[in-house]
C-alpha cells in the first residue's frame, strides 16, 4: 500500500513539473499506475466494484488535478473506471444468470453440471436481457444485440455456472480483480498499439503524388505517413516548424530518415502553401465530445487555412485521447501558457523597459494548444475506423459510463 | 475642332443593355462634353446639374465608365474653347470644374461603382461633398490642369468637418499631400497667392471665396513641382488618347493628325511598356543561361530546390558578398552608388519595401548626377539604358519589390518625357527634382497622410494587433500614442526573420504597453483584439494583398474572429498586376534561416548530415498573398477605401501620371 501511495505522489509530481510530454506517454503511464493501484487494492467481500471504483477515483482526482490539461489523464482513468463497472455487470449477471439457472432448472440438475445444454439458452435470453437494461445504450449493443446475447452471455454463464457450484467468495472476488486487470491490461494494450491501428487506414486515405502538410510533432503523424510509404505511396509532405518549440523540426527529422520527401516551413507560410496541399493531417491531442479538437499551437490557423480552400483536414487520434467533456473556452481553460524565454531572451528588452515610470509593459504569451471548432474538421481517423466530427459523442458513450463523466 | 474631339470621346462610354444610338449632334462647343459628363453624375450624385441635356443619353444600364471621363476633361483643359457669354461662360466653368474632379479625383467614379465597403462612411458623404461642389465652384483653371482638383477638395473643406473630409476622401491625390503639407509642420512648398477672377468673386459667398483662395494655394503647391511639364503632357496626351480610337480617327482635322499620329505611336509604346513585363522564369533553362552571362553578380544556386519553386530563384545568400565587396573599387558599369545599395540589398541591411525604395532612388539620383552624355548618343536613350543595367544589377542582388518596380517606372517614365529642348544640366537637375520629389511626396508625404487617417480609427481602450514591422504602422502607433489615446498593442511575430522585436523595442522603449507573441498563438490573441493594422509590400488591381508571408494568416484570423483588418499602403505601391495565390510571384529567402534553430531547444536541434540528404527541403517564403475579401479597409494616401477601389485608382491615377 504505501508503496503505491509513493509512486502516485511520484507520478503526480512528474505530472505537476509536465515532465511527461505528450498525450499517448502520459495516458500509458496513467494506466500502468491505476493497474497497480487496482492489484494492490484490497477488496472486501460485499460491494467489491464500488471499492475499486473508489480507490481509482481517489488517484485519478490526484492527477487529473496535476494537470487537468493533459485530459489523457481523465480519460485513461474513466476507461479504467468504465472497464471496473463492465466488468462487475457482466459478473453479476453472470451470477443473476446463475440463480435463475438454479431456481427455473432445479431438478435438471445434471444438465447443468454437464455443461451447457439447452437450458443455456433461457440463460442467455436472461443475460442479455439484464445487459441491455443496465448498459448504457450505445450504436454498437444495439447493432451487435443479436449475436452478442447469443455468445457473450454463453461463456459467462457457464463461468458463473461453475462459479456458482463452488459458491466461493474469495474466488469470485479474486474473478472480479483478475477480469479487471485484464481489461486494464487489454487497455494498455489499447494505447501502445493505437499507432499501428491507425496507421493501417493511412493507404486508405493518402493516394499518389499527394501533398501533405501536417504541424506538430505527433507520433501517430509519422507512422501514418510511414505506413503509407511503406505502400509504395510516394508523396511530400510539408511541414510547418511549430515555433517556438520547433516539433516540427523534428518530425520533419524522422520523415527523412524514412525516406519521404519533406519540405519544412515557417509558420507564416501556411497559409501561402495550403493552396498547393491536398490534405492537411494531425495528431490531435485531446477531442472533446463535440467534435473540437486541441492540437498544438497554430492547428487553428491551419484548420481555417484549410476550411478556405477547401482542402480535408484530417485529425489523428487514438482512443484514449478521446475526451467525454463539452469544451468550454478552451482555447484559454484547456491551455497551458509556456515560458516566455522560448520567445524572448531573458533581458532581452530589460533595457528599454522603464520599471519606475510605470508607464510602458511587455507581455509575453506563448500558449501551448489550439482548440479548432468541430466545423473545420473533415474527419477523425481513430484506431476503430474513419468518424465524423459530429458522431465523436457517439463514440465517448462507447468508452466510458455516464456515472463517471464527473469525477 | 473641339466639338469633334467631344464626339471622339462618345465610344469609350461602354453600354450596356438598352441605349439610343444616336448621337446627339452637337450643337455648340460645349454641348457634347456636357452630354458626356452627364450621366456620370447622373449615375452617382443627385447632382444639381439637371439641366444637362444628357437625359436622352442616359439609359438605366448605362455604366459610365471614368476613363472617358477622364479623357475628355484633359481635353478640355489643354483646349480653347469660345466662350459664349458670361452666363454661359460660368455654367460651363462650373461644367469643366466638375469635369477635373471627375478626372482627376475620381471619386464619384471609384466609390460609386465600389460595392458598399465595411466602412460605409464614405460614399456617401464624398458623393454629397463632390454633387454640391460641382455647382458652387466657379472658378477657371485651364491653365493648371492640376489646379482643378486642387480646387475641389479646398472648397469643401472649410463646409465640411475635418474628420468627414478625412473619412469621405477616398482619393485625393496631391491635393491631399498639399493640404498636410499646409497643416502639418513640414511646408514643402511655399502657397502662393492667385488672383481671382473678380466676375466670379463677386457672386460666391465669403465660405467659397476662402475655400477658394486655399485650394488654389494647393493647387500652386501641387503645380509647381511639375511645372508647365504637366500642362504641355496634357496636351500632349490627348489626341494620343483619342487617336486609339479607329474610327473617329478619319474624321480629325487634318492639321492635329500628323501630331495625334506620332503622339499615337508614342502612347502606343508607353501602353506596352506600361503592360507589366512578366517576371524571368527562373525554370526557363535557356533564359537563365543568359542572364547568367550578363550576370555582375555570381550566385550560386541553393542545391535543394522545392520543386514547387523552382520559377523564382533560389540562391545562397552571403557566399558573394565578399568577392563582391572587393569589386567594388574596379567596377565600370555600375554606379558605385547603385552597387553600394545593391550589396545592402544583398547583405540584407536594408529591408522594407519604403525602405529599400528610397535608397535605389537616392541611389540613382547620385548616379543621374555624375551621368554624362557620351558623345553621339542621345541622353534619353542612353540613360535609359544605363538605368536598365542599373535595375537588373539590383535584381541580381535580390528580386525588386513591387513598389521599387513602380519606382523604376516612374523614373523611367520622367526620362522619356523629357523635353528634347533641355540641356544636359537642365534634364539632370529636372530629373533629380523629380526623384526627390517622389520620394517626398509619394512615400514621406503619404505616410503622414496615412497617419492621419489611421490614427482617427483608433479610439481608447482598444487592442491593436499588428504583424511584423511595419514603417508606417509604427507611425501610427506612436503617433497615436502621442496625441493620447490609450490602447494596447498586440505584436505578433515570425520566423525567422523575426522583424516584430524591433518594433516591440522601439514601442516599448516610447511606454506602449505591448504583448509579444508568434503567429502561432495568433488564434489566442485575436479574441483580445479589436483592430488589426498590416503594412503591404503591394497591393495589386483585384485588391490582393501582397505583403510579409504570415499577413495572410493574420488576416483570416481576423476576420475569423470578426476583427476589421486595415491596411495601411503608400499608393505608389499599388500595382496593376493580378495574383491570386503566393506561389507564381514571390521571393525566396534564404532556406539556412529556417533551418537555423536557437539554442535553446537542443532537443530539436539539426545536425549537421541533414542538410545533404536530398529528401529534405527548408523553405524560406518571404511574400503571400491576402485575398480582398480579408481586407476591411486601405488607408492610403488617397482615403480609406474598400480593396475593390485599387483598381479603379490604379488605373485613373496611372493615366494621368498622378499615381506616379
């Protein structure tokens, strides 16, 4: 116990001093420490979800308010929370399925014990019929209601079947730890590999020839274009520096050590360039459920560039930047103000400044984020596929329960 | 002889839809002009000239457009009419006066046919001031062809509030320099006293008379610069006009035509050298070649082109300049004046379009002075030609601007004009005179014009936002500051030129309060603003602004967040050309730039093997091109007015030498 006190307070320092960059490394360090909190938790033997779900509220509230920028954070801990309450409804509809396999079939008794049999089937119809009214509705049960109630609660009967023979406590409690770390392990999983899963798309999207401008440095940017070089596609790609922390520089740096056709540009030109550009791709680094986007500084500029002529603007995101929350302001409440030295030089201007006259200030601004209205994006490529800014909500209802939208 | 030339003029009025073919035949001398003139002030004033006979003329569609206008004013000015009667005499006075507005003003004629701008102040009230203007002065000026527009802009200047006069001016050229010139501290020219004519003196009141009095103080002031030059080229200039047309052309007396017929020639000549020359393509192998061997500068190319680019030229900067600079003792050809700007230009140590501006002109200045006609060779053609040499060094050394491009014709423009009868000295010391003049008038002079204007936008408790640095920006802000009002300034920066942190330095170092930031975070401080001012390298005929790449990002943004965006451009940088994206005309800075980051962010740091790999390009835009539609306003020497007016004054100002 006290030694996952440490490592939260550890993380939440880091999280504090923003020694974690980027959205995807702080969303995979998020869950690993939720995974450890979860393993180390001790469960009691009644209401064992609501525990769990407390003991990650309490971490998750701990960093999200370290740095309720990175909202990866929110939404890592959300996931994880969500994976807790799936995870105890399939449980204890397994379970629900269980008692009425035993008060409906008493006497068939043997036909239970050898597995499943027909009575399976009035099981299933009862599960899926506990599922659906306790889930929250989402696109993907009721599209999927068939042949979900038909395999799904199979298993989980026959699992709460035995469970239920051995009328073990401990060992149930043991089920709903153990299902929960799956779930986060599948989570983790989830997020390191969401590259990959995007990236697969990146053929379907990039044809030859193509001129592409992207900003920033994104992770999910690079292997997208790499995959579709990796395909013989051959295209450039222009890439807007991103002063004054110079991403750009380095994206631009690993595009060419993978041999793709790269041209850096100011800041200034992009909207001069975006006339000759097909497509404008980023990684975003939060969306929020109405289908905005916080990306790096200047992605506004960009996005409206290319509202102007027209050109798709293309948004890269994996799951776990989805964010459940209605942006309010958020080009300043979601934003986060960087040093000034980045802009000027320390003393720089101290010599023109006259403090004693009180007359005469100088103010630096250096944000880190731009949030682009949900109107300007053409389309969301995440790791389940090609969306709409307008269905992003859709989707949120997918990853996360109601109940935890507040934390 | 004069009724002919009226009648001349009668095709160029361009019809549309329904229109009466006949041509009123023109009874007495005046008549014709009159039916001309009409329907313009029909179209755009309620004028009180009703009592023009043109109503048959006038049809509903009929789009008059200002430059027949123009044309026939000129040649009333420069032509004798027979006077009638006193009566008359006046009417028709009035007539012509309304005419020289017409021509030389243009304003009735830009801003009508301008759709209504953002600013909606000023076509009305021009209008208004110029139908009201029109019946009240009566005062002859064939003499002073400039005079009459001198006139105009005086006489409702005392009627008017200054800040109506200031806001309706859409276009007061050298009536407008004159005036400031007369206000403000820095008298260039002395006003002198004209006496009046007594008839006329009689009838208007004591507000007219004053008006009067100080608009011909103007027009002196305005006039003697250009001297009987202006009256002899007005002259000059219109049977060349009238000549275009074909088929008038038979019906001229035949003692005009011998002199309309060379005079045809030599407009036909000006009108191709006044077609903008279309830039050197720079991936037009053959041409570049030669330009090579003629090339005094040796550039060498940058290895890793943007394909996108390769029409404009891409060198390395720095490598020539110091096998350049030890030339500079052994060189023949060019002026040691020219070559000294020329390296700046090179070195960069001059930069802004005013900037760079003055110095080729002072430059070529010194190098009219020590010119010498060779023997046997004419001096217009020779200097010309030496001129030539001149340019195209400065262009080797970097790509002109649009306004240094202006320049350059306009100089060229005053050589070809020279009288023949001109010594040497006399053609030097007149060209010398006109050099320092346009650069007094048409860059000092309209900057505090700009001042002026600008400086009555800007109201207490505002946020300024302006981009880069800006001469004339700067000008408005300091002054503004000066006279008290209190805003903020918000500067926004790029790389890598970084030209916002020496304006942040000279703001700061006068007590404005500013925030400094790069363009990125533009979308961020844009909700902060409430009026964005850009300076321009350029603005071209369909209202595009051609300026520091970045203006057009600044620009949407703006108007993304509903902020007026005003541009602040000397009118000598207008230009007659069209663009509509960044990539066909521009200039390309020097790639190293870009790639050159600072210090601090090691992490992003380039290494050195990257700048041989072929995949990778830096590309350095030093241009972009802002649509019209970003534009809220132009303050220029001629007014504030709509991006749709530029061509109207490109074309009316250029026509009558006034732009340049």
């Amino acid at each position: 116990m006290p030694d996952v006190q440490s490592m939260v307070a550890e993380f939440v320092n880091k999280l504090r001093k923003r020694k974690i960059e980027g959205s995807q490394a702080t969303a995979k360090c998020t869950v690993e420490l939720l995974r450890s909190v979860i393993s180390h938790q001790r469960v009691p033997h009644a209401n064992q979800a609501a525990a769990l779900i407390d003991a990650v509220k309490a971490v998750g509230q701990q960093l999200v308010a370290a740095n309720p920028v990175e909202l990866a954070v929110g939404n890592v801990v959300r996931r994880v929370l969500h994976i807790i309450r799936e995870e105890d409804l399939s449980l204890t509809t397994a379970a629900m399925a269980g008692l009425d396999l035993l008060d409906a079939s008493d006497d068939d008794d043997i036909d239970n014990c050898k597995g499943i049999g027909y009575p399976a089937m009035s099981a299933a119809v009862v599960a899926a019929a506990a599922r659906s009214t306790l889930r929250p509705p989402s696109l993907q049960t009721l599209l999927e209601g068939t042949p979900e109630s038909a395999t799904v609660p199979y298993t989980s009967s026959s699992g709460a079947d035995s469970e239920s023979k051995t009328a073990d406590k401990s060992s149930l409690t043991r089920k709903l730890k153990h299902d929960v770390i799956e779930g986060v392990n599948q989570l983790i999983h989830e997020i390191s590999g969401c590259h990959e899963q995007i990236a697969e798309q990146a053929i379907e999207h990039i044809h030859q020839n193509e001129v592409i401008l992207t900003l920033g440095s994104s992770r999910t940017v690079l292997e997208f274009l790499c995959a579709a070089k990796e395909k013989k596609r051959s295209f450039r790609v222009f890439v807007a520096e991103g002063a004054p922390r110079y991403q750009g520089h380095l994206l631009a740096k690993e595009l060419v050590a993978r041999g793709l056709q790269t041209t850096v540009i100011t800041d200034s030109a992009v909207f001069a360039m975006i006339s000759r550009v097909n497509m404008v791709i980023i990684g975003a680094h939060a969306v929020m459920a109405n289908g905005g986007v916080i990306g790096p500084v200047g992605v506004n500029m960009a996005a409206l560039a290319a509202k102007k002529h027209a050109v798709p603007f293309v948004v890269l995101a994996g799951s776990h930047k989805l964010c459940p929350l209605y942006p309010h302001n958020p080009e300043v409440l979601l934003n986060e103000l960087r040093s000034p030295s980045e802009l000027l030089d320390f003393g720089e201007f101290s010599d023109c400044l006259d403090f004693g006259a009180g007359s005469g200030s100088l103010q630096v601004v250096n944000p880190t984020f731009d949030y682009v209205p949900p109107n300007l994006v053409s389309l969301f490529i995440t790791d389940t596929g090609g969306h709409n800014p307008s269905y992003m909500y859709r989707l949120i209802a997918d990853y996360y329960s109601a109940d935890d939208l507040v934390m | 002889m004069d009724t002919r030339r009226g009648a001349l003029a009668v095709p160029k009025v361009r019809r549309v839809g329904f229109f009466t073919p006949t041509e009123p035949p023109p009874e007495s001398s005046q008549r014709p002009n009159r039916s001309q003139s009409g329907p313009v002030e029909a179209t755009t004033s309620s004028s009180p000239l009703s009592d023009s006979p043109s109503g048959n003329l006038i049809s509903p569609v009929l789009i008059p457009p200002s430059r027949h206008h123009s044309d026939n004013l000129t040649s009333h000015a420069a032509a004798p009419v027979p006077v009638p009667g006193p009566a008359a005499f006046r009417r028709y006075l009035a007539h012509d006066r309304s005419l020289h507005v017409g021509s030389y003003n243009a304003p009735d004629s830009l801003l009508g046919t301008s759709p209504p701008s953002s600013n909606g102040e000023f076509s009305e009230d021009s209008v208004s001031l110029f139908g009201f203007q029109r019946s009240d002065s009566t005062k002859l000026s064939a003499s002073f062809p400039n005079g009459g527009f001198d006139l105009t802009l005086a006489v409702r200047a005392p009627q008017e509030s200054e800040t109506i006069i200031e806001t309706a001016s859409a276009s007061e050229g050298k009536k407008k320099i004159a005036e400031v010139s007369g206000k403000s501290e820095s008298v260039t020219t002395k006003p002198q006293k004209e006496k009046e004519p007594k008839s006329l003196k009689d009838k208007t009141t004591k507000a007219e008379r004053r008006a009067i009095q100080e608009a011909q103080r103007a027009a002196k002031a305005a006039a003697k610069g250009e001297g009987k030059r202006h009256a002899d080229e007005s002259v000059e200039a219109n049977p060349g006009k009238a000549a275009k047309k074909p088929q008038p052309k038979k019906e001229r007396p035949p003692i005009s035509s011998s002199v309309s017929e060379k005079t045809a020639v030599a407009v036909e000549k000006e009108k191709r050298m006044d077609v903008p020359q279309t830039q050197m393509q720079y991936d037009d192998k053959s041409r570049v070649d030669k330009a090579k061997r003629r090339a005094v500068v040796e550039q060498t190319e940058t290895k890793n082109k943007v394909e996108l680019f390769l029409h404009l030229p891409q060198y390395e900067r720095g490598s020539q300049l110091p096998n350049l600079s030890s030339n500079f003792f052994t060189l023949d050809t060019i002026h040691h004046a020219v070559y000294k700007v020329g390296l700046q230009h090179l070195a960069g140590d001059i930069s802004g379009d005013n900037a760079r501006c003055i110095a080729m002109l002072q430059a070529f200045e010194e190098a009219i002075k020590d010119y010498t006609t060779p023997p046997m060779k004419d001096l217009t053609m020779d200097l010309t030609t030496k001129i030539n040499g001149y340019v195209s060094f400065l262009i080797e050394c970097r790509p002109l601007s649009m306004s240094m491009g202006n320049a350059i014709r306009f100089l060229k423009n005053q050589i070809r004009k020279l009288p023949v009868n001109l010594s040497e000295p006399e053609a030097k010391a007149s060209l010398c005179s006109d050099i320092g003049r346009f650069i007094d008038e048409k860059i000092i002079l309209s900057d505090k014009v700009i001042v002026q204007h600008a400086v009555s936008k800007i109201r207490d408790g505002e946020v300024l936002l302006t981009y880069g640095f800006s001469c004339v920006v700067e000008m408005i802000l300091l002054y503004a500051h000066e006279i008290g009002k209190k805003f903020r300034v918000v500067i926004v920066d790029a790389r890598p030129n970084l030209e916002g942190k020496k304006l942040l330095r000279r703001l700061v170092s006068r007590g404005l309060d500013c925030t400094y930031t790069h363009i990125n975070a533009i979308s961020y401080i844009m909700r902060e603003a409430t009026r964005v001012f850009l300076g321009a390298s350029s603005i071209f005929s369909n209202g595009t602004l051609y300026s520091k790449v970045g203006t057009a990002c600044v620009a949407m943004v703006a108007n993304a967040f509903s902020v007026p965006v005003i541009v602040c451009c000397e009118a000598y940088k207008f230009h007659e050309r069209v663009l509509l994206d960044s990539i066909c005309s521009n200039e390309l800075g020097d790639p190293d730039a870009v790639a050159n980051i600072p210090s601090f962010s090691t992490k992003a740091k380039q290494s050195k093997m990257m700048d041989n790999n072929k995949n990778l390009q830096f590309l350095n835009l030093m241009y972009d091109s802002t649509p019209s539609e970003y534009i809220s306003m132009i303050v220029s020497d001629y007014g504030m007015i709509p991006p749709t007016s530029i061509p109207v004054i490109v074309r009316e100002y250029r026509r009558e030498n006034l732009l340049l």
